[in-house]
C-alpha cells in the first residue's frame, strides 16, 4: 500500500514537472502570440439567445479563464446572427498578444467591476441589455504563468530532494529514514527507528 502511494506520488510529481515545463514554454510564447482555447455552445429560446463561452488563454505573461453569455432579445437575432447554430463547437486560435490591461470605456447598462489579489486579476463581466441590445454576464480570471509553474513545481522539488536525501544517505552508510549513522551495524535493523537496512540479508543478523 505504502508502495503504491509513494509509486502515485512519484507519477504524479512527473506529470507535474512535464506540465510545469509545458507551462514554462506558453510563458515564454505568451509575449508574443496570444493562444486561445475555448468551446462556444450557442442556445435559442422563446425570448432569447444565448452564446455561451469557455475559454482558456495565455497572453503576456498570463493564463486567463474565461466563462460568460451573450444574451441577445429574440427578436434582434434575425438581424445580427443568421448563423447562430453554426457558432457551436471547439476553437483554437492563434493572434498577436493584446494589452489586457485595457480598461474599455464604460457603456450604459455595464455594472462590471474587478479585483487584484497578488497579481491575480479577477473581472467580474456584467452588462445588462435592453429589449434590443446584447446583455452579457460572466468572469475572467488572469493568473500569471510564474505562479503555476512555481506551483507545478512544488510536487518535483519535495520528491527529488526525497530521492537525493536517500541516495546521500544510502552513499554515507546512514539509515535512510532518520540518517542515523549504521557504520559497523550488524543487526540489520536501525537501533535509532527500527527500519531495516536495505542491502542488510537476514543469514547475517541472525549469526550475528
Ligand atoms: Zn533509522
């Protein structure tokens, strides 16, 4: 069981360490392409429309996440939006990165607002429409690239310095698990926690 968790553990701090490296690259990338992802599923009912958004982006440093509707009145879709089932599905799109920055003018009707949390951007997306304009209600969440590749890093670290640790420990002849010194032990057991030495056969404790 023990096994298991350490083999899960160890997986899981490569999974973490590739997605980290991965993370590293869209950095990198992000100052000078803006990549989005995002699945658009559209919806038409007796008084409106509805174009609904997931997203994930990077862009100059940041990863932004972004959920929201688009609520148009019924009526205006024949106008606006004659493909409107032909919106639905997945994209990918690569374009010059943007300045996320910017503060758009405020129109009538929009009651968004933000909030910086330790270079967390969090923007609350609320526009409310007329009986002919769009209303649009949703959020984006910028978080910096730096903070989850050190976050994906964490897991690594703890287990490579797990590995390094045993492996001084095994090459300066001290138990792995409390490094108590085992030079000229013969028991084959640690007198300090009890662990067995590995590498220690049984035939020699006993005649011991
Ligand atoms: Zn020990």
């Amino acid at each position: 069981m023990r096994c298991l968790a350490r083999w899960m553990l160890n997986a899981l701090a490569i999974v973490s360490l590739l997605l980290c490296i991965a993370t590293a690259i869209l950095w990198a990338v992000s100052y000078r392409q803006f990549i989005d992802v995002g699945q658009i599923s559209t919806r038409l009912d007796a008084t409106t429309y509805t174009q609904h958004l997931i997203r994930l982006g990077s862009n100059n440093g940041r990863f932004l996440f972004t959920r929201r509707d688009l609520i148009w009145p019924r009526p205006v879709i024949a106008d606006n939006i004659p493909n409107w089932e032909k919106e639905n599905g997945w994209y990918f799109t690569r374009m010059p990165p943007f300045d996320m920055y910017y503060v758009f003018p405020r129109q009538p009707g929009d009651h968004s607002w933000h909030k910086y949390i330790g270079g967390i951007r969090f923007r609350r997306g609320l526009e409310l429409g007329g009986n002919s304009s769009r209303s649009m209600i949703g959020f984006v969440l910028f978080v910096p690239h730096a903070y989850v590749c050190v976050a994906l890093a964490i897991l690594p670290a703890l287990r490579a310095r797990r590995v390094l640790r045993r492996w001084r420990a095994n090459r300066r002849g001290l138990c792995q698990k409390c490094f108590y010194d085992l030079k000229g032990n013969v028991s084959g057991v640690c007198p300090e926690c009890g662990t067995a030495i590995a590498g220690a056969s049984a035939t020699y404790s006993i005649s011991a």
